[in-house]
C-alpha cells in the first residue's frame, strides 16, 4: 500500500522555544507564552482531528511508521516516529508528536526519535517570526 501522506501549515510566534526534550506541537492558538516550551507553531490550519479517515487508522497501528518533515523556507528537518492502537485522534486544536508512548486525544505519534528540543537553533529563529510560515508534511507507512 502507497504511503498515505496530509500537509499542514503554520506560522511562527515571538514565544516560540523548542525547548522540550520529550514533545513538539503545533496549535491552532494564535497566541501562545513562552510556557509552551514544546510549541515550534501556531495557527495551525489541521489539529489531529482533522486529518483524513484512512490516514487516522494507519495512525492507529503499531507497526505504522509516521514521517514528520518541518520545511521553513530553505531549511527542511525531519521527525521519525510510531503510530499506536492508544491514539484516539479527537483534539481539535493541536498535534503532539512524543518521544514517549504516552497518548492523549492531541497525540498524533509517540516513539519520536526527535523532539522540540533537537529542532536545529536556526529553524528556531526562524520561527520566532510571526509571519514565518511552516509547511509540515505527515507521512504515514508501512
């Protein structure tokens, strides 16, 4: 079966850290502080809730592997992680990819192999731009 693949878009935020060393979200919030230190983007236009029916039940599965590419502007880094039949897809506002298994309603993929933390420090800058956009691919497969 061909990888099922969901785009998203974002914008950076004065506040934004990327200092989590477990979690990296997006948001639809416009507005976030700086306690959200797993943030890398806002006004998010898809929450985990919105992704397509197919690609939520490949999700779903524990041998699925999931892609995360973070383009912004020349800089492209990418996240390799797990789906999990404990993901239940239901957030209507953010997307949380985790290092660990845990899984709430905003969990998208657990068994990261990189969070917030590890984004390089000059897509970090980048996205402190509130004008900065972030194009964010979703792969999953297998």
């Amino acid at each position: 079966m061909p990888p099922i693949i969901e785009k998203m878009a974002a914008f950076g935020h004065p506040n934004i850290q990327a200092l989590h060393p477990t979690t990296l979200m997006f948001t639809k919030d416009a507005d976030v502080s700086k306690n959200g230190d797993c943030i890398v983007g806002v006004g998010a236009d898809k929450a985990v809730a919105d992704f397509g029916d197919r690609f939520k039940e490949k999700l779903k599965a524990a041998t699925t592997n999931v892609v995360i590419t973070i383009e912004v502007d020349d800089l492209k880094w990418q996240i390799n992680a797990c789906g999990s039949p404990k993901l239940t897809l239901k957030d209507f506002k953010e997307i949380v990819i985790r290092k660990s298994d845990f899984a709430s309603e905003r969990t998208m993929a657990v068994c990261a192999d990189k969070a917030s933390i590890d984004m390089p420090r000059e897509m970090v800058e980048k996205l402190k731009n509130p004008k900065q956009q972030i194009h964010v691919t979703f792969t999953v497969e297998g």
